[in-house]
C-alpha cells in the first residue's frame, strides 16, 4: 500500500467527491508528497492541482480552490504518511533503556524524526538526519524545531550518545541558524559528564548561534533503579543543584544584557532538588520551554492565584491530591493559600513514593497506576481525587502501566480527576467545579506517537 494512502475525506474537504479512501496523494502542484510535511507545506495556496492514484493504479488529476491556509481534510493511514524515524544513538542516560520489561509496546520506540520535532514538539538530536531532510528544513522554512544538544564538545557529545557521528551533526546547528530556523534547545545535565566547566562551554557556544537559538532548557538526569549494565551514572545531589542553578542564572543574566533575553533556564526539578524558591513569573519571559517542565509550577502559581481572586465560595466536600514527592509540598503551599481565604476548604495532599521505577524519581508524570493505587488505598480521600494530567496517556487516559483511570477510580472509591497542569482547572476543582472526563475505550488508538520520548525529559 501506498504510505500516502487517503484513509479518510472530510464532509467539507475540497476533494470530496474527485477522491475517496483507496485513493493515494502523488503530488500537489506538481511537487511530490512524501509525507506530512510536504503534504501541509504544499496545500497551503488557494488554488491547488491535486494528482491521485487510485487502487486500481490510474491516476487522476483535480483542480480546486479553497482558503489560503485551509486544510484538505484528508486522513491517511499513519499520521506521518510515513514511518517514525527510531533514534540511532544508544544514549548513557536513556530513559527508555531504564525501563522494565512488560510496558506497552509504544514505550519502548525511541523516536528522532524532525517532522515530530515540528509537528508535537519532540526532540531531536540531528543524528539520522538525511541530506534531503537538512535541505528541506531551510528550503521549506519548517520552524522552530526542538534539539537534544546535551554538549557542544564534539567528542563528549559522541561518548554521551552513543554515536561516533554525533559530534559531527553540531554543524546542522550552524547550517539551520544560517538559513534562519529557530531551534529550542535542551541538555540533559548528567553530574561528572556535561555539567560544569562543559555545561558553560556548551551554554556559550548556543548563545553564539543566538538568536537562531531562542531557548535553551537544562534538566537533571532522570536515573531508575533498572540501571543494570548500563553506564554509572550520579544523581543529582542538593548541592550540586544549586550549583548548576548559579551557573545557569549567571550566564542567563549576560543573556538579558546582550540579547535582552535569558535565553538558558534551569527545569523546575533542579530548583526542587536544590530546595530554592521557583523564580518570579517575569523570570521565564514568554515560557518557551514550559513542556520541558521549565516555569510549570511558576504559572501554575500564578494562575492558581488568579483564579482565586474570583472564586466564589467552596462547595465544602473533602477532596484530595496527588502528587510526586517533588512536586506534593507545592501543592501543600498552594492549598494554604486557597484556606487562608476560604477556611471552609477542606483538602489534603498525599505524596506518591515512586516504587515502579525507583524512589529516585520524584516527579508527577511518572507516577504509574499501581503506586497511586497501593498508596492511597484506605486513606481518606474525600469526595475527589486531583491528580496530574501529566500522569495519564491523553486520549487513553491510562497511566504508564496500563491502569485506567476508572479502573483508579474504581480501586480507590472515589472520582479521580486529571487537573494539576492549569492553575484555573486545578482552583476549580478544589472548590468543586470539575471538568468532564471522558473515559475513552481502551485501545482506542494506539499511535507510536504515545510513546515516552526520552529526548524531551
């Protein structure tokens, strides 16, 4: 079967009735489709020469117009019209590789494709890029794109991802800055390996290629207890957490008085390991990196407490939330707050221990079904349970261990709502006001696009 084969036509799609499902997309004005991004790229104009093959192989040409920027609504077969491009590298701090076995399949695909980069915010670390891919970013502007940088010190950088070559695809940083693509940046800081004397080289070499590097996001190695014959790697430390905040900030400030712009900001996780306040909201500027966890919790604050300017009265039922260990003293502060202006409000927070994967991880999204389950059975929830979005798969609603959320609810006798993310939704549902939760069917979809990226955490 063709990879560009329609699935499905939208009611109002411009081709309904010149195509239907069989039929595959072999060019629009000409250019040929090879995926996704061809496919968006060169239906934007208003009028368009679409060429199809039908499944009997004849081809067909329709002429339309439509809006500028208006979609085709066309489905195919796969979201890319392609297969996900797998990661070549075998990275010392993979998450994936810290895994145990009997997870859904989709975890275990470790992805590296620049079209995810673009499409949903995946990263990439430029490593399997082809010379037709390179040359289509510039030539198709596709921008901005997210790059797994880690270092900037080519051999390092070959050591830490497992690939001779990895120091070489730097220059496509410099290739891409030149033909004005804006890149979000990350490294994945791991102690006694890029943090330091390398972690300021690196942040100097991405300042230089400003502004074409617009943000540059620094996060604390995630290590489990499935670490059996794998690199040995250290983990973060309080003090060494406050070291790395100091040397990001410093550099930071020279960001703001040469670019006018911060530019490097430390994850909200290495301000929790280091036990210091999280900044002020003008720190995080427009909040580039926000799902790299970078100013989560400052916005959840702030809109926390503007949502609690307006609120009206709690309902007064008892409710409960869950968290990371991380993330739960947060909370704690949070709900203060809401009781020092409503003393009627009646709450608790519970801090999940991470038994899956290691009581090294302390962060909300990876907290799985059965930890939730196995530490809140028997304890007073109240009439709710508040959790993380961030917890659950967002259109299976299940955690990373396959428990459903109603299969939670149904454990832990109580309503299990997914909030924490938004400040306005988790205010809300502290006071009653909770969002509708649609329990899908399970398996409903199954794309690869589900799977844990651990280019972006």
């Amino acid at each position: 079967m063709h990879r560009c084969t329609i699935r499905h036509i939208d009611a109002d799609s411009p081709l309904r009735g010149a195509a239907e499902p069989g039929d595959a997309l072999v060019s629009i004005n000409g250019n040929p489709i090879a995926d996704v991004l061809d496919y968006k790229y060169y239906a934007y104009d208003t009028r368009l020469t679409v060429e199809l093959r039908t499944a009997a192989g004849e081809t067909k040409t329709v002429r339309i117009r439509k809006p500028e920027g208006g979609e085709l609504g066309l489905d195919f077969e796969t979201y890319l019209m392609d297969s996900a491009h797998s990661c070549a590298n075998r990275c010392v701090f993979c998450f994936i590789d810290q895994m145990p076995k009997g997870l859904r399949p989709t975890l275990y695909f470790k992805d590296d494709d620049a079209r995810l980069s673009f499409l949903m915010g995946n990263y990439l670390t430029l490593t399997n890029l082809s010379e037709r891919e390179a040359r289509r970013i510039v030539d198709l502007h596709i921008s901005p794109i997210n790059v797994s940088v880690h270092t900037t010190n080519p051999e390092l950088r070959a050591f830490m991802l497992g690939n001779r070559r990895a120091g070489e695809s730097l220059e496509l940083m410099r290739r891409f800055a030149d033909g004005g693509i804006v890149m979000n940046c990350q490294i994945v800081c791991c102690p006694g390996l890029n943090d330091g004397a390398e972690l300021l080289r690196t942040m100097e070499d991405l300042a230089a290629l400003h502004p074409a590097v617009q943000s540059v996001s620094i996060v604390p190695v995630g290590l489990t207890k499935f670490r059996e014959g794998l690199y040995p790697l250290q983990p973060f430390t309080k003090a060494l957490a406050g070291e790395t905040i100091d040397l990001v900030e410093r550099f930071g400030d020279t960001c703001v008085t040469r670019f006018g712009e911060r530019v490097f900001f430390c994850g909200d996780e290495l301000y929790l390991k280091a036990e210091r306040p999280i900044p002020p909201d003008d720190f995080y500027e427009s909040y580039t990196q926000l799902e790299n966890g970078v100013g989560m919790l400052r916005l959840l604050t702030t809109e926390f407490h503007a949502a609690l300017r307006m609120a009206d009265a709690p309902d007064g039922a008892p409710f409960s939330m869950a968290a990371g260990v991380s993330a739960a003293p947060f909370l704690e502060r949070l709900l203060r707050d809401a009781q020092a202006r409503f003393p009627a409000l009646s709450g608790r927070v519970y801090a999940i221990q991470n038994d899956f994967f290691g009581r090294s991880i302390n962060v909300s999204g990876l907290i799985t079904g059965q930890d939730l389950i196995a530490q809140l059975r028997g304890k007073p929830l109240g009439e709710r349970l508040l959790i993380s979005a961030n917890m659950l798969r967002h259109d299976e609603l299940d955690f990373l261990d396959n428990v459903t959320l109603e299969e939670a609810s149904r454990a832990l006798g109580v309503p299990v709502y997914p909030v924490m993310q938004d400040g306005f939704a988790l205010c809300d549902a502290m006071f009653g006001i909770l969002p509708e939760v649609q329990l899908p069917e399970r398996a409903r979809r199954s794309d690869e696009f589900y799977a844990y990226n651990p280019h972006t955490k």
